[in-house]
C-alpha cells in the first residue's frame, strides 16, 4: 500500500514543483481550445515569477505529497493570498495517484492556512477546457462564477 507524506512549505518549495507544473500546463495545452499556443510558450519561470510577484513574505503557501517508498514528489498545491483574497493558483496530482485523496488533503491544508490568515475570499482560476476539474471543486465549495474571455493578439 501507498504511503504519502504530506509536507508545508512557502515560496523556498516552489522549484521542487517545477517537473509537476510542467505536466500540469502539458494538460491544460492539450485540454484548451483557443489558447494552445499561450500554454506551448508559458514556462515554469514565467509561471514563478508571476507567483512571486503576487505574493509578499509569508503569504504563498505551497503543501507537497510525497510517496514515502520512492520519495518523489507525486502532488503539490500552490495558494496566495492578496490583501484579503486567497487563491487556489496551481495543484496537480501525478496521474496514477490520483482518486486517492491526494488532491484534497493538499486542498484542505490549503484552506486551513486561509482561514488561519482571515481570508475573506477564496479563488480557484480554472482554464477552459478543464471543466472536468470542477467536480473536485465542488466538494469545497468553489462554483463557476463568471467566464474570463481573453483576446487573442
Ligand atoms: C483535480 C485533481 C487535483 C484532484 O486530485 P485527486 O487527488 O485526484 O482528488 P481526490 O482523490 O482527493 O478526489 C476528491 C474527490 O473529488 C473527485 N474528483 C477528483 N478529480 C475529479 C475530476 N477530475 N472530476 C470530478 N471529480 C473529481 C473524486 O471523485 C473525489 O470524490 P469521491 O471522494 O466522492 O470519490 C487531480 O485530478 C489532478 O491533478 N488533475 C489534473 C490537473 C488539474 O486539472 N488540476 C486542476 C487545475 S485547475
């Protein structure tokens, strides 16, 4: 049986996700319709840089899972908070470990720092095509609130 440790880290824990984001944006490239091209060029760099930006000191939190027999990092979870605004900005979970509750002891850790921090409100930016994601979603409370329509240039 698997053994998955759980670990919390802040910003210092970002590069360690960087094989898993990669996968991630692999799945949103081939899950998007119009915006292939945008995911073919985004890049873990741009992708650190953004969260960094948005986060100060002390307000990114990133919750690891790891598999205790290989000791490879098999999940993450990546959240900010901006003023009051907490955000779900990136979680994946390796493939053949997800439907074992991975992906919702990362979430709720995520939810526990926010609330620890009096978040008033909580985010999750879900990219089109990926509407399969809103199941999970659900299980926490976070709906559909209005569809974001990006321009092409
Ligand atoms: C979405 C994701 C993070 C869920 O992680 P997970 O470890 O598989 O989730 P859990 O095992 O904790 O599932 C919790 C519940 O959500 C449900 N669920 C999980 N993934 C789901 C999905 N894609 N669609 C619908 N429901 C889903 C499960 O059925 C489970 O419900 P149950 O307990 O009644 O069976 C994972 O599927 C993933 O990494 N997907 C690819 C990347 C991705 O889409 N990330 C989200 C970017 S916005």
């Amino acid at each position: 049986m698997r053994k998955i440790e759980y670990s919390e880290t802040d910003q210092r824990g970002l590069d360690s996700v960087e094989p898993l984001w990669l996968k991630l944006n692999k799945h949103h490239k081939s899950r998007s319709r119009h915006f292939k091209n945008y995911f073919k060029n985004y890049t873990f760099e741009t992708r650190k840089q953004g969260l960094l930006e948005k986060s100060h000191q002390g307000t990114m939190h990133i919750g690891l899972a790891t598999d205790a027999n290989t000791g490879k990092l098999v999940g993450y979870c990546i959240s900010t908070i901006s003023g009051s605004h907490g955000e779900v900005d990136s979680i994946y979970i390796e493939k053949e470990y997800r439907y074992s509750g991975i992906g919702s002891n990362l979430i709720k850790k995520a939810i526990a720092w926010m609330d620890k921090m009096s978040v008033s409100k909580r985010i999750v930016a879900v990219a089109a095509g990926n509407e399969e994601a809103f199941g999970f979603y659900a299980r926490y409370n976070f709906y559909p609130q209005m569809n974001i329509l990006e321009q092409i240039q």
